[in-house]
C-alpha cells in the first residue's frame, strides 16, 4: 500500500516539484493550497506524513501545525516543515510549533525523499533524525 504524503503549500511551481518527485518515488499525493483546507484534509486523510510550507497566507505554518496537533487524529502525524525560512532560530520555531522536521528551500531533489523518509519513522518531538542512531 502506498504511502500518502500531504503537501500543504500555495506556490503552484514549489507544488509541482514536490508532487512529481513524490510521484516518481511511488508515494500517494494529496495537496492543499490553503491552510484551513490542509488543515481538513489531516483530519480526512490521516497522511503518513505532512510537508507543511511555513509562508502560506491567512495562517502561516507555525499555525497550521499548532491546529493539526490539537486534535486527537493528527497530533502524531509527522509534520516536515518545508521552507525558504532560514535564519538562526527558524527551525526551533517550526519546531516548536509542532513540526518533527525542517526542510529547507529550495528543495534538493537528489535528497529530498531520502530526507523526508528519515522522519517517517520518529515519534512526534523527536526533532533530528540523528538523535534515533
């Protein structure tokens, strides 16, 4: 059975890239483009992961996965952060918010999956794939 992998993000071009090397991987893709309707289609779906963009528009990521962890269904989901964030102090406040990791963009699409799998096996707050070694 195919994973499903929920990509929240409103960039069609960020989009596009994502769903294709998801795809080519084998991976069942689900997009949002908006926040409230990624944040119901966790609920719907129950994904095996979620790739959250932190820059969306009317509530950012940090938001998003604070909704998706306050509710009994999704709060284990594993949540990867997936942005163009990346100042000092940017993945502790994706972490924080909820999120299990942090990918930064623009994505590399020679590491993108195996990086996303490292987190599908890590139990919510465990930040750094590292840390399980």
């Amino acid at each position: 059975m195919k994973k499903r992998i929920l990509v929240i993000e409103d960039n069609e071009q960020n989009l596009y890239l994502i769903r294709f090397l998801l795809e080519s991987a084998d991976y069942e893709v689900y997009s949002a483009m908006d926040s409230y309707e990624g944040v119901l289609m966790a609920k719907s779906l129950i994904p095996d992961i979620i790739l959250l963009d932190i820059q969306l528009p009317s509530l950012d990521g940090y938001g998003v996965a604070k909704l998706i962890r306050s509710h009994d269904l999704t709060e284990k989901i594993p949540i990867i952060a997936v942005t163009s964030y990346a100042m000092p102090g940017d993945r502790e406040k994706a972490m924080e918010a909820g999120c299990n990791g942090y990918i930064e963009k623009p994505i590399d699409p020679e590491t993108f999956i195996e990086t996303m799998e490292s987190y599908f096996t890590l139990e919510k707050n465990i930040t750094n794939p590292e840390d399980v070694k």
